[in-house]
C-alpha cells in the first residue's frame, strides 16, 4: 500500500465503494444505507457528510468519509445489541465507549480493501481527531491499551 496522503482529501465511500463497508456492518449486524448525493444524512450528529445511525442502520452518501462511516457503526458495535434500537444520532455513553469506538474504527480499516489502519489513522489526523500524544497514530500505538482492553472485555475485537 503505498503512504497516504495526509496533505489531500480523506478517503471517501465513493472511493472504495459500498459493497465492501456493507459486508463488514452486516457482519455486526448493521445496515449500510447509500443517502442520494446532495440529501440530508439521517442521524449524522455533525451533519453532512458525516455519517448517520439510527438503531441499527448506519447512514451514509458517497462524499462521506471512510472513517466516519467506521466511527458512527463503531458506537453501534460497541453497545450491546438490545441498546441499539434506542440510538438515534448519539450513542456515546462514556468516554470508555468514545475511547473504544476510536481504536475499534483503526481496526476494522483493514477489513476495508484499499483502507487499512495506516490510511484511516492518517484521516482522522487530516480531519481533526485530536489525542493527548499529538496523534492518532500516538494514540493507538502508546495510549489506547485501556480502549484495548474494554474491547477485549467484550469481545468486539477481530481476530
């Protein structure tokens, strides 16, 4: 894969497609739902083009971004299943879930043909996230063992 570029746009859906993220939310028990280009984004606490959810349905359009997309599921993912249906727009329920749904976004970027966590992690950087050590990638690699191991606690992690 070659470096991303940090300087440039972030990665798009229209990018990579929808089949793709489709398949991995379906595996979680999610729904992908393709917004017409131009529409309001159902659910999207941002607004557009950031990503939506509502229960178990994840919102999205082409200009969304990759890591949107994968943040917004990741809130649903980590709630438990019989939390989902209540959730529309917000689901963060601590700072141990936000701290989660980030290291869970990184990881399930490289289930993602032509994302991968080093491309996502850059985005986030491109996009604003902001961490204690300056970086996602710091972040993830020297201060998440704590959203790590909520995770694991869980059982929400890919092998």
């Amino acid at each position: 894969m070659d470096a991303p570029d940090t300087v440039g746009p972030v990665l798009c859906l229209a990018d990579i497609g929808f089949d793709a993220p489709a398949a991995l939310l379906a595996a979680y028990g999610l729904t992908l739902h393709r917004v017409p280009d131009g529409a309001p984004i159902p659910g999207s606490y941002w607004g557009a083009p950031e990503a939506g959810i509502i229960g178990v349905d994840v919102h999205a359009r082409g200009d969304t971004p990759v890591h949107s997309l994968l943040h917004e599921a990741g809130h649903l993912i980590v709630l438990p299943p019989e939390c989902r249906a209540a959730v529309h727009t917000d689901a963060t329920d601590s700072v141990e879930e936000e701290d989660a749904t980030c290291y869970l976004q990184i990881v399930l970027a490289d289930a993602l043909p032509g994302v991968g966590r080093d491309r996502l992690m850059a985005d986030m950087d491109t996009w604003g996230y902001t961490f204690r050590l300056g970086s996602t990638r710091a972040w993830f690699e020297q201060d998440a063992e704590d959203a790590r191991a909520w995770l694991l606690a869980r059982d929400l992690l890919p092998l």
